[in-house]
C-alpha cells in the first residue's frame, strides 16, 4: 500500500477478501475452460498484433479473466509508450 493511501485511511484487504478473489479467479478459470497455458499463447498473440501498429510496454500486459453474473470477459491491460509507430 502506497504512502498516499496510508495518509487517506485506506486499510489493505483482509485476507478472508484477498482469499475469495482468488477463489474467483481460479472458478472463472475453471467454467471457462481456458488453461494457463491458452491465456499465454492469447497475451501474446495480442503483444504481436497491437505492438505492429503502437509501442506498447511489454513487460506491463496483463491479461486476465473476469466474470460477473452470468458474463464473462477477458481484459487486457495494456500499456502504451509513446503512441502511434512510423509507418513507411
């Protein structure tokens, strides 16, 4: 936890909270039916197909799985450096 959120009051999550996230995750992971080696070979096919057109911060993608109710999604984090490449 960061200095700032310490000075607003901010507390870290319990670990009963901590626990039931990953909980989440793994059962998101499970009814999806999408081995960590397939969310691999997806992150980088998104690095190879997004860093042809932007320069992106590599080391920094995240992509994970989420599921509300009856959706799910996979979110990619993706950060850029300094925008657009030169195009010939």
């Amino acid at each position: 936890m960061n200095l700032f959120n310490r000075l607003r009051g901010a507390t870290q999550p319990s670990s009963r909270e901590t626990a039931k996230r990953r909980l989440q995750l793994v059962l998101v992971h499970d009814r999806s039916q999408i081995s960590p080696g397939l969310i691999e070979i997806i992150k980088d096919e998104i690095i190879a197909v997004i860093s042809k057109h932007v320069d992106i911060d590599r080391d920094g993608v995240q992509v994970q799985f989420t599921q509300a109710d009856r959706e799910s999604r996979l979110v990619a984090d993706i950060p850029l450096l300094d925008g657009r490449k030169n195009r010939r």
